[in-house]
C-alpha cells in the first residue's frame, strides 16, 4: 500500500513483473495484489497462482487465471479484464470456464480416431483376425494420420477426398476404394452414436478411379 502525503487514505500499488518473480515462499500461503479483484497466491510449496476474486448475486468467488511465469503479469491483467467483460454482461466467468472445459472434453471424446477404435473394436469378435489386424493397419496407416484428430461431425467430403487421393496417387486403387467404404462405414458408426449428423462419403460418389478388372484367360 502507498499512502498520499498528509492524507490518511492508501491506495493499493499495482503488482509489478519483478515483484511476482521475485516473491519467496513462506510458512502460510499469502496473496500479492493487483487491483480490480487480481492476485498473486504464492504457496508454502513455491507455487504462485493467479486468481480474480469477484462477486456475483451477493456471492464472493473466485476465478483461476493461470500459473505464474507460464502466465505472466500482464496476461494476468488481460484475462481479467476479459472475465470483467462477461461479468457485465452477466456472465459467469467461472461457469464459462467450465463449459469450454466441457465441450473440449466432448470433442476429444468425438474425434474421428476414438470414433474408428470404437468401432473397429465393436467388429473385432465378428471377423477373422487376420481381417481385424489388416483392417485396423490399414485404418491407421491410411485414414487417422489425415482425420484422427478432427471431431468427427465437423470432417468435410473434400477433406475425406483428399485423403482418398493420396492413397489413390500411389497407384493402389483398390485400397483407395476399400478405405472409401471403411471410412463410409465408421461415419455411419458415428451417426447412430450421436456424434456426427450426416456421412460425407456418400457425397464422393464416383469421385474414385475404378479399378481395372482383369479377367483370368
């Protein structure tokens, strides 16, 4: 705190850069302050955190911001004055968090990859093993390094093409084709799981070459 000269009232001094660095752990955890709500905690073990302290409805809470230096003063600030932003416009910063946190979880419980391992999983005691091992090489040789990590409802027909005509380019058009229909097979998966609206690949029909059928003599 700094106090104006011949005036009782202190005014709190902003937290500086070299203050947060240089912040030395004690036997209780205490809080360096920045203002508007922002401080450091620094902890008995070292760690130092940072928080914003608000209230909403009449309830005091509080909001992680990040752990310091990986988030550094003045991200600190930005952050805060972005959770101040949602605060006026009635918005739950805390709750907002969550529900970002939420829906990452949900997307990488619905990308394309957990999507074909659940599937090809599902098929496993249906076929051979010598058709489960070639199909799962070939799913993750070809198809997941392109599509594993994108959600799987968000995966476009261009994007499946593009990963057909990579295969196709390398001359093994019966792969291309057998891909095309695995890949069709996993979207339906996805569709009747709930994870996907729609199966691009039937929009690639006819997209493919056609394998050239030789005739025994």
């Amino acid at each position: 705190m700094s106090c104006t000269p011949n005036k009782r009232k202190c005014t709190p001094v902003p937290l500086s850069e070299t203050k947060a660095r240089n912040a030395k752990p004690k036997s209780k955890p205490y809080k360096l302050t920045d203002g508007d709500g922002l401080f450091l905690l620094v902890t008995p073990a070292g760690g130092k955190y940072w928080r914003l302290k608000y209230y909403l409805a009449g309830k005091e809470k509080l909001l992680a911001l990040g752990v310091y230096p990986e988030v550094g003063l003045a991200d600190a600030r930005e952050r805060r004055a972005q959770a101040r932003k949602h605060l006026a416009a009635g918005i739950d910063p805390s709750e907002e968090k969550k529900q970002v946190k939420r829906q990452a979880n949900l997307r990488s419980l619905s990308s394309f990859e957990v999507v074909a391992y659940e599937w090809l999983s599902n098929r496993e005691h249906v076929w051979s093993e010598r058709h489960y091992r070639t199909t799962r090489w070939q799913v993750e040789k070809h198809v997941l390094p392109r599509l594993g990590n994108r959600p799987v409802a968000e995966i476009t027909a261009l994007e499946v093409l593009e990963m057909l005509r990579e295969i196709e380019a390398k001359g093994t058009l019966d792969t291309a084709h057998k891909m095309k229909q695995v890949t069709g097979t996993i979207f339906m998966y996805a569709v009747a799981t709930g994870r996907a609206e729609r199966n691009p690949v039937t929009d690639l029909r006819g997209a493919l070459k056609t394998p050239v059928v030789r005739h025994r003599a």
